[in-house]
C-alpha cells in the first residue's frame, strides 16, 4: 500500500544521507568539498557537476558552482577557497604563489600597464603564455605565471629576458586573466582619451618614428621596432583612427603588401590611400605584425590566431560623441589583412523626406510604411545606406500607440520608443530566433536587419501575412532582383507576391561641389553613349573640378569645401518597386528577372539609371558617377524596352498596337509617341 510506495523515496534519501555522512567521515575528496559540505552549502553531485562543467567549458570553477547552487557563496567560503587553491600551486610548483587581493601593491593597473608599454615583455607573449610583468628593478623582473613548468613558457622566458634575474610568483588562471583584461581596458580608455588632443600636424607621420632606415629594413624581423605596444604602433593606430573620423570616412583598410603596408580610408563611397612617410613611401614592411595586432587588442581579438578570420568591436569617445567600429580580420598571402567599418551616425538625420528627392517617388514610400501588413524589402550592397532608409521608414510609423520591435547586428541607431534586439549567435539569438520571439510579444511594426537564410526569409513572410509590417534588407542588384533572391532561399514565388507592398533599390553617389562645379552642355555623343534623349542638349550638366596636388601649380588653390576632390558628400539614388495585380500575376506564373522589370517600369517604376540622370539634370552629381555607380548595358536596353512596349499600348483602353499603328484600331485614340 502507502508503505511499498514510499519505499523508493526512503531508500534514496536514507542512501544520499548515508554518503553525504562517509564523505564528511573521511574528509572529502578535497578540504574545500569537506568544506562545503560540512556547512550545507553544496551536496556531492553538485560538486561533482561543477567540476565537470568547470573543466568542459574553460570557466572559474567558483562561478559554475554559485551557478549550479543559484545563489552567491558566503565570503569566508571564497576566502577559504582561494587559500586552499593557493596552497596547492605552492605543492605543485614549489613558488610561492601570489594572491592580487593580498598583495595590492604589485598589481597597480597604471604601473602594469607602464610596464607592458615598456616592452619588457611584448603583450602577445603575456597573453600567449599567461604571465605578467610585476616589478623592474636594475637586475631583476619578478613575473606572475600562471603554468610556470611549462616548456612554452620557460623557452619563452629564456628568449625574452636575457642578462636579467626572473622571479617566477604564480598566479591562478582566474585571476590572471581579470588583471590582464583590465590592463587592456585601462589601454584602451587612455587611447581614446588622447585621440581628442591630436591635430592635423600629430597625423603627419616623420621617417625616423619607427628609429630604423626603411631601405635597409630587415624583412624578416617583424616585431624590430617594439612590438604591438610600442609607442610609435600605439600612436600610429590612433593616428589612423582619428584621421579617419575627422575626414568622415565609412571604412579603413588595413592591407599588408609584399614589400610595405598600404592603409586606405573609403571616403564618399571611393577608397584612396593615407599614410605615407617622405617621397610618398609607405610604411615599412617589419611593423605589418605589430600594427595588426595593436588593432586586434584593442578590439579583443586573439591576436595568437592567424589563420582563420575573426569578427570584433571597438568603441571610442570622439569628440563629445561615442562611436563604433566592426572589426574584421582576414588572412592574406601577405598577412592579416584588417578592415573596420565605422558606426558614426552622430551627423545623420532621418527622414524619407530627407533622403529621397523625387516627389512621387517619396510619396510611394511613404505610402508604404502607413499599411497596416505587408513586407517592405530594402535592397543594394554593403555601405548604400540602407539601414538608414529602413530606420526613417520607421521614423515615419512611429507612433506610441504602435509596438515596433528590431533586431539588429548591430544596434545602429537608438529611437525611443522602440524595443531593439542585437544578434548574438554565440548565444543562439539569431535573426530568425529573435523574430519568433517578436511575434509572441504582441508587434504591430517589425525590423529584421538583414535577411540571408531561408529561415530567416520565411518567418518574415509569415509575419507579414498574418498581420505585422515587417522592414529587411536584401543583397541584390535591383528592385525585381528580389524575387529570384528569395525563390532561391526557398520561399515560394506566390508567398512573396502575396506579402511584399513594396521593394525599394538603392546606391550612393558622391554629391558634386557646389563650389567648384564646372558647367558645360552635353554633346550628342555623350548623350548617345548613355542613351539619353535628344532634348538634354540644351540642359547644363556639371563636371567636379579634381585637382592634382602633384601637378598643382605655384599659388594655385584648391576649393576650400571639397579639398580639390571635387565632391562633397553623397545622395541616395532610388528604384521602387510596388506590387500591383499585374506584377503579383507574373510572378506567379514563374516569370523572370527582365520580364518583371519591365512589368514594373510600364506600371511607372523609376528605375536606378533614370533617377540618377534626374540628379544629373538637377546638377547634384556627375555621368562619371552615374557610371561608376549604377550604369549598366543590361540596365539601359531593359529601360529602352520597357520604353518601346510602352509606347505600343493604347493610353486609353490599354490595347497593344503594332509599330506602324498611328491610332487605336478599338478606340480610335491617337497614340502616344
């Protein structure tokens, strides 16, 4: 009955008892499991767990077990913990260990990180091989090591310090990695304080800074002028960054060549190169390393992995204002090549009307963030601004009686009123996972930052079928690009007809210096070349005024506003695509990329080449930029088919007449030519 049910349970309780009673009886397998035991804190299988966790995921075996317990452990137990781990490395090593809670004085964080600045030991060593520099004298370096009999370490200290007493103090691991990470913090703090106090003149970079001929550099010895902490790699970093952020860039490119290292900054959308010592020579080839790690130290990268590509933040304080940059490394024939992306967009104001200066085509966009369900797909390549289309698209819902939610990689821009999600895929959270989320959190509006799985594709669809606006991105070349691009991530083609409102195409080109804008009139020939009609020979087009400072003339100036580039900023150029009955009708039946496109074009989309020759006519850029940026063969024969089939089809019943029609064989309405 009762008493054959409760067996079990008795069983197991009097047997747990009775081992928690033969652990305490005979010590433990530890004192600090004795310990823990004795006072109630933890039971044997939580200790054995937090061991094991400990061990398989590389953290402090203190932090899995308040884990594990969910709460914090008492401070004599912490203390008695960290006795017991200090005395069992004086067992194991025979050095006298070091506690930094004991003995405050050495590990100052300004005097540690003095002493790495001074190279004693360079800090990829530190961080390799897990140890400190403590304290400097005249003959002697005492060291805090974390594994002091490793082979690594011993053949590392024996190649370092030379004609110099080492004394070895270990350290445990927890405590080495707390120290060194706040020294690395502190670096970077007082890095971004000094950025502010350099001007133009500390950016010219002199050709003994790094104290060697760079003629004669020995190739081979890449760390000959320091190291990553050196003084002249320090300041050289922050000169890059500053530089960087003063002339407004987008992009720095960190390039090691064969012979030298090539830094280019990207500049309205065009990279050009900085940094040269005298007679326009690059920076050396032997400060590659140093320079590269330098970067990758102070975004928190490993700076021992050189083989396989990293993604890393940096944060800075320019100016009164916070900025970001997304890290990435890459490895190279020539080294680690390093590109940063700068997150400035302290100067950027939002708002469609802002960005888009063709009237009907503002009026359209607008139109499409006031529906109350659909996608509204924003497409062009990396660096074409369209978070900051998708961003004033969400300017103009805005409302506090909507609920908009985003989620991000990363978080760009901060509006209130909105509930901002940033990506962490080693935490699972990606876009698809945060878009689930979304839908059981009650949305009207939903953001999803950038779209490139099927996963993600079709959670996106779906919301925006079953009643939610949803905002993305896409990589494709053109508006009706779109649907192929997701028929490929595995979204049925009547899926994507049904839910998308809208899809808006978009590049940059650099805006013209309306200072030194040189006026001319178009000959055929050019009008012909970019197959432009007739009537724009009396139009005034407008060149940029480039001066080459090489070839400057004596006295000769350059314009004040765009230093000589002859461009000063950029405009968006737009291409937008609304779904109509007929567009939704041929994507249904399978049909392809031109076919849509002209579809669109005859439903009066404005395709990219005609928006940027509207900015042409208006005299905000160039037809250099127009074909450096969006000009394509392929583009302008489907604008001049979408042009003829236009013209054979009845302005009045919509009937298709042949070319040799003069008037409507149904209606009699004369045709339009």
């Amino acid at each position: 009955m009762n008493t054959s049910d409760q067996a079990p349970t008795t069983a197991t309780s009097l047997k747990s008892k009775r081992l928690v009673k033969d652990i305490t009886r005979r010590g433990g397998r530890t004192p600090f499991e004795t310990k823990l035991v004795q006072a109630g804190h933890a039971t044997p299988e939580q200790f054995d767990r937090a061991v094991k966790d400990s061990q398989e995921q590389n953290v402090p075996f203190l932090s899995v077990l308040e884990q594990i317990l969910g709460q914090q452990l008492a401070p004599d137990i912490t203390r008695y913990y960290k006795r017991q781990q200090l005395f069992e490395l004086r067992v194991l090593y025979g050095i006298e260990p070091i506690d930094p809670a004991v003995e405050i004085d050495k590990f100052d964080i300004s005097n540690l990180s003095a002493l790495l600045d001074s190279n004693i030991i360079p800090i990829s060593s530190c961080r390799d091989c897990e140890m400190l520099p403590l304290v400097k004298t005249e003959n002697s370096i005492t060291i805090a090591v974390v594994s002091p009999d490793s082979y690594k370490v011993q053949n590392e200290i024996t190649r370092i310090l030379k004609n110099i007493t080492v004394i070895k103090r270990v350290i445990a691991r927890e405590d080495f990695h707390h120290i060194f990470d706040e020294i690395i913090q502190f670096q970077v703090n007082k890095s971004a304080k000094a950025e502010g106090a350099i001007s133009d003149d500390d950016l010219q970079i002199k050709d003994d800074v790094f104290n060697e001929d760079i003629t004669d550099a020995d190739q081979g010895d890449e760390l000959m002028v320091g190291g990553e902490n050196s003084a002249p790699i320090i300041s050289l970093v922050d000169k890059i960054l500053v530089k960087a952020l003063k002339e407004g860039c987008s992009d720095i490119h960190i390039e090691p060549q064969e012979k030298d290292l090539c830094i280019r900054l990207r500049k309205d959308g065009v990279l050009r190169e900085y940094f040269f010592l005298s007679e326009g020579k690059r920076l050396p080839r032997n400060i590659v390393n140093a320079v590269i790690s330098r970067f990758k130290i102070i975004s928190n990268l490993n700076i021992a992995e050189k083989r396989v590509p990293q993604d890393g933040k940096l944060k800075r304080n320019f100016q009164g204002r916070r900025v970001d940059f997304r890290v990435n490394t890459c490895p190279t024939q020539n080294g680690e090549k390093v590109v940063l992306r700068i997150l400035d967009n302290s100067n950027t104001q939002l708002g469609l009307n802002k960005l888009i200066s063709d009237p009907e085509s503002l009026e359209l966009m607008q139109s499409f963030a006031k529906r109350p369900y659909g996608l509204i797909l924003v497409t062009g390549p990396t660096g074409s601004g369209k978070t900051t289309t998708l961003y004033s698209t969400l300017a103009e819902c805005n409302d506090p009686g909507i609920n908009i939610s985003t989620a991000e990689d990363p978080v760009e821009y901060n509006l209130p009123g909105l509930t901002q999600c940033q990506v962490l895929r080693e935490k699972g959270m990606t876009f698809a996972s945060i878009l689930r989320a979304f839908l059981r959190q009650d949305p009207d509006v939903i953001l999803v930052g950038e779209t490139r799985d099927a996963e993600t594709a079709k959670t996106a669809i779906e919301a925006a079928l079953t009643g939610h606006l949803v905002l993305t991105t896409l990589h494709t070349n053109d508006a009706p690009s779109s649907i192929a691009r997701l028929e490929e991530m595995g979204v049925e083609p009547f899926m994507a007809s049904t839910a998308i409102i809208g899809v808006l195409a978009q590049r940059l080109l650099r805006r013209i210096c309306d200072n030194c804008r040189i006026p001319y009139n178009p000959s055929q020939e050019e009008l012909d070349r970019f197959g432009l009609p007739s009537s724009d020979l009396e139009k005034t087009f407008y060149r940029a005024n480039i001066v080459n400072r090489e070839a400057m003339l004596p006295g000769q100036r350059v314009c004040p506003k765009c230093s000589g580039s002859g461009y000063k900023g950029r405009a968006g150029v737009y291409e937008i695509m609304k779904m109509t009955e007929r567009l939704q009708s041929a994507i249904n039946k399978g049909a392809t990329t031109e076919v849509i496109k002209e579809i669109a074009v005859q439903e009066g989309m404005k395709t990219l080449m005609a928006y940027a020759f509207d900015l042409v006519r208006n005299g905000a850029t160039t037809l250099d930029e127009v074909l450096r940026v969006v000009y394509t063969d392929k583009g302008r024969e489907a604008e001049e088919r979408a042009r003829r089939g236009k013209g054979l089809e009845c302005d009045n019943c919509d009937a298709m007449l042949t070319p040799e029609t003069i008037e409507c064989p149904y209606c009699t309405t004369p045709r339009t030519f």
